[in-house]
C-alpha cells in the first residue's frame, strides 16, 4: 500500500510511521521540517518503545510527490488558514483514498467537496502525542485509532488500514458511522479543551476539581449530546457519566487547546466549539454553555 | 452629621471626602494605611478638581472610634473574607445609620440580620475611582450615586445625605426602591466585568468589537432582567439596548474585576455573578450564560 502523508506533525508522523511499520511504503510531505526530516527521518519517542520513520520519499508538496498514492493521511490541524484540499489537490488520484486524521465535527466537508469521488475516511485518534522538535515526536499515551468512511457505511479500505495499524499495535476499530463516533469525541472536547484555556490553564483534574466547573463540563457534554441527537446521531445514555468517571482517572492532562494557546499556536476553535454551534443554530438546538464559552474564545485576546 | 467612613479605599476615600466637602464631621477607620492616612489625610485627585480629604478622627478599628456616628459609610470590598458585620460592629449604636456603597446584588443581608434594627442605607456608586497608593485616591471620571433604604422604602437619612453629596459635586440621587436599581447595575456589571478577565484582559470595546461576544454580553443582560422580573423587580424594556448602545460611547474601558485580577486581588465573584447565579436558580430562572462565566471565573487558576 502506498501511503503519502501531508502534514508531518505529530500525528502525522506518528501515524504515518506506525503504518511504516507495517509494511506500508510511506511517503511524507514536509514543509518547514523539509531539511531535517529528509535527512533524518522522523524519530518517534514512545512508552511502546522508541521508534525511527524513515520514510519512502519526502517531499515538499503534494505536486512533487509525482503520482498518487493509495492513502493520501492529512495529519494537518483545522483551522481557516489551512486549506487543506489546496495542500492534497496534486496527489489525489482517481483511486485515491483521503484519510483525515483530524480533530472535530463536520470537518470533512471541503475535502469531500473538493473530491467527490474519492473514498473519504475520516479518523479520530485518541491519543498524547506532540512534535517536540523538527522530526522529532514524542508519544505519551494512548493511540487508539477510530476509522470509517464519511459520511458513513463500510469500507474496505478503512478494513486494511485498520489491520495494518493493529499489526503495527495501534489498537484501531473500523466504524460504519464516523459522524456519531465524532460527536461521541467531541462530548470530551468541547468542554474540556475551551474550558482549559479559558480557565487559566486548567488540567483535566483542575476543571474536575471545583463543582462548579464540573457542573460545566456536564452541562456542555449534555449539550453535545442533544445536538448530536438532533442531527441523526443519538449517543448512548450514559456517555456524560462515563466520560466524566474515566476523565477523574486520567493523570491530569494538558489539552490539545490549551497548549496550543500556551505556545501561541493557532487554536482549532472552530473544528471543536465553532462548527458545533452553529450546527446546533441550524437545527434550533440551544446550547447556551458552549455558545458562552465560543463567544469568549472568540473574544480572547492573545490567542493567535 | 457625624460620619464614620469603614473602608478607606478609593470609595470610602472619595465619598468620605465628599461629605466632608459638604460639611459632615468624617471620621476614618483605616487599617492597612493607617500611618499615612493619620499624618497626611487622603489626597484625592479629580477632574473636578483635586482636593485633600482631612478625616475629622483616623482610627484603627471601629471600637477605637468610641462612640456612634449618625451615618456609617461602608467603603469595602464584598469579599467571603471581608466580614463586614464585625468590622463595623462596635461603632453601630441604637441610632446609627449603616450606608453600604458596594458593588453586586444582595449584599445587604449580612449587615441587615447583624443589625435589624438600624436603618439600612443601599448606595450604588457609577465611578471610576481607584487607590493609587496609600492615602491616594485617583478620581478618573464620572461619580454618580443612588441611594435608598434597604430593602425598601423612603428615607430621611438619604435624602439629606444625597443633599451633602450635590452640595458637594457629586450627583446622587434617592430610590425608594434600591434593590431594583441594583438589578439593573448588574445589567452592566454582570456580563462586562467576568467577561474582561476571561477574554484575557479585554477592554469594553473589545468585548464589543466582535459579533459574537456582543451577542454573549447581551445574553447575560437578559438573564439578569429575567431575574430581575422574577423577583419582582423589572426593569425598563429598553435598559439592554441603551447599556450596550452607551457602553459604545464610553472610552474603552478596564471593569474593577480586571484590575483586581492583573494585580493579584480577589475579585467580587460573589456579588457580581454568584449572588445573582443562585437567586436565579431558587426562583427557576435558567441563566446558563451567565451560569457558564460563573463557573469558569470559580475555575479560574491564578485568581487571588
């Protein structure tokens, strides 16, 4: 299988080099890591054992890449400046498969606009992992993978992708309804990743710590839920409960969000709170928690 | 008329000053700047004109001041750790009127139950008035008061206190109805002041110069009316769009909450959201905007 991955971030490479592993012959797309990562690969620091990607080919864009691969992973983050189908445009072939590896809901759209007739899979990772330093990452828990075809119904490709993950001990479940598998994340990250920010730099463990904010936390996962359900994907029962229980287990835990804000990166405030709000508009659902906490993200000064 | 003025931060320092101006015998309890204040009195700089306020006695405690003023003026924060009740208690005799000028809703009630039989006076300062320095005061601009008995009702004691006030320059006028003229400062200080500090430092324009914190800062304007109507206080139809369409008018401004939390004071949490959070929740009143700046301001790391 040939796999090109844009966007050699930490998912990227971390996903990119566990699919390597497994025998695929996987090629990157590198743009401000170009230097190192051509010369060096990528070397993946992992409680699973320390492991070094070197790649089939890396290149600086899609165009160079020169053909089309089986896989195209976008390991990019979602955010307005990136356009991703722009980036992917040049090495999506007529069998193409675009896999998006990326955080939120309703984010497939302009790719699966862009290429209608393409496979889209869509994949939510649950997992630690940040790019320490040009080629370098560093995994630090978790990894499970979540595939399945957008907007849903099966799929052969995401059946190989997700044996050759398992192969390489990335534990990966294939989903005939990848929508509903992104709400059921986005129970966890709409509460946790604005509310770490906005609370000054919470962990998991702060925002679990005062009722009040655990009052919160509940409340916006409950209103994730209703949106979820409104548009066609009803979540189990009991999601709010058990992600709140499985949370107060977890080491305290920085979120993707908030450091981002706290390395001046941009934040995908849109892909977590934004899209979520106004679908939740659109469908007359209201949501009044997380349209406060939008609000003031969107309010923030000092956020890139 | 005997004052005795508990408090000598920038309020009690300002309108103590005031009445003094206008003729009444104003005596101070100062604790933190009691050395300062005992030698040179409090310089208060104003646009109106700069003056130096020579309190009449400056003592320590309230027992020190050894006997009963006709009108005890509480310049204090509203603070869990500030117990007013006590401070005050040794200089409230039979006569005594209390006049608290303190930001938030029911504050009151702690110093009515201490004191039921001593008339309660509200005071609601719209100021911009800060403690520069020990036994300094800065006056930036306006200066307005509204006074009344609390929880209701005419006063004597007001009416001739707002006398002294206009006689000394300050605008002040008398309600017979202080705890609906509370609802509606909150109207303004509900969603201004949490927002500032959870917008990472934001201006009053700021925080009117998006679309979607403009939308969130009127959402918690008509929760606060909601509340207000419910216990029996309506306000005027229109006050959510004139406080808005004002606020665009006024120079961009730093809310007390802002300035508390840059320099490392606690903030009025309670009496600006807290108090008015749970008597929307004993009346049913859902309030989730205001609910969800609540719980993010309680969340808050680094707060004093």
């Amino acid at each position: 299988m040939d796999v090109l991955v844009v966007g050699t971030g930490a998912i990227g490479g971390y996903y990119g080099g566990r699919l390597a592993q497994a025998g695929a012959r996987v090629s990157v797309v590198a743009r401000s890591d170009y230097e190192v990562v051509a010369e060096e690969g990528i070397r993946i620091e992992s409680p699973a054992g320390d492991f070094h990607f070197r790649p089939h080919r890396v290149v600086r864009t899609a165009a160079a890449f020169g053909g089309f691969p089986d896989v195209l992973l976008v390991g990019l983050k979602v955010l307005k400046e990136i356009r991703t189908a722009d980036l992917i445009r040049d090495a999506v072939g007529p069998t193409t498969a675009v896999l998006l590896i990326q955080n939120g809901v309703d984010i497939e759209g302009p790719v699966a606009d862009a290429f209608p007739k393409n496979e889209i899979l869509s994949g939510l990772a649950f997992i630690c992992v940040h790019r320490t330093a040009p080629g370098k990452v560093l995994h630090q828990d978790y990894g499970r993978l979540v595939l399945g075809r957008y907007p849903g119904g099966p799929s052969e490709t995401a059946q190989r992708l997700a044996e050759m993950f398992r192969r390489a001990g990335v534990p990966c479940e294939v989903t005939e309804d990848v929508v509903t598998a992104r709400w059921q994340k986005l129970v966890w990250n709409a509460p946790f990743n604005p509310m770490s920010v906005l609370c000054g730099g919470a962990s998991t463990q702060d925002m679990l710590g005062h009722e009040d904010t655990t009052r919160l936390v509940r409340a916006v996962m409950e209103e994730v839920c209703a949106v979820a359900a409104a548009t066609g994907h009803p979540l189990p029962t009991d999601v709010v409960d058990r992600m709140i229980a499985d949370t107060r287990t977890m080491t305290p835990y920085k979120t993707s969000m908030l450091l981002d804000f706290e390395a001046g990166r941009p934040m995908e405030v849109e892909a977590i709170v934004g899209n979520a709000v106004r679908i939740a508009r659109s469908h007359h659902v209201p949501v009044p928690h997380m349209e406060t906490l939008y609000a003031l993200l969107s309010g923030l000064k000092g956020r890139a």
